[in-house]
C-alpha cells in the first residue's frame, strides 16, 4: 500500500475532496515524523507502536572489499504490532 491509497480511503470512507483528504493523510504523516524525531514513542491502540531506539557503535565490513569500516552511533525506528494486528498477520495464521 502507498499514501495515494490512504488518500484514496479517506476519500472513499469521508467523501471528503481529494485536495482535504490529502491534506489530512500529510498533517497524520507530519506529525508522526515530527514525534519520531523528537524521539517520542507513538502508540496507536490496535495497530502497534513506534519508538526510537538507540543503536550501538560497532564495526562492520564493507561487503566489496571486506575491509573494516566503523559504524557511528545512532537512532533506529522500531515498530511492536499491537495484539489486533499481530492476530491478523499472516504469520500468525500459519503463513496461510
């Protein structure tokens, strides 16, 4: 799914105009990222959780020519489904 296809729902499930609808998915977006950036956790009930996550520095390898090269400490995004979405994986019916 892409953000043409949210667009498409909102307007779909609100009969707001394309112009809104899009407006709105951006304003949702936006402040996602702004949270995340910032370094809040999101939580959104029945769907799952964003947080920002410190990751390490280490040493890793260059994969042409093998030699080492130093990996900077940094921030990685995760995201922990929540228990409605974990549920209707599809792993978590057996790859079904």
């Amino acid at each position: 799914m892409i953000k043409q296809n949210i667009v498409h729902q909102v307007i779909e499930r609100t009969g707001l105009p394309r112009t809104k609808a899009e407006a709105a998915v951006d304003c949702v977006f936006d402040g996602l990222k702004k949270a995340l950036a910032e370094g809040d956790r999101i939580e959104l009930r029945g769907f799952g959780v964003f947080s920002v996550r410190p990751r390490k520095t280490g040493i890793g390898r260059n994969p042409r020519t093998g030699s080492e090269v130093s990996i900077a400490p940094g921030r990685a995004i995760r995201f922990k489904p929540g228990k409605e979405l974990h549920e209707i994986s599809p792993t978590a019916k057996g790859g079904e």
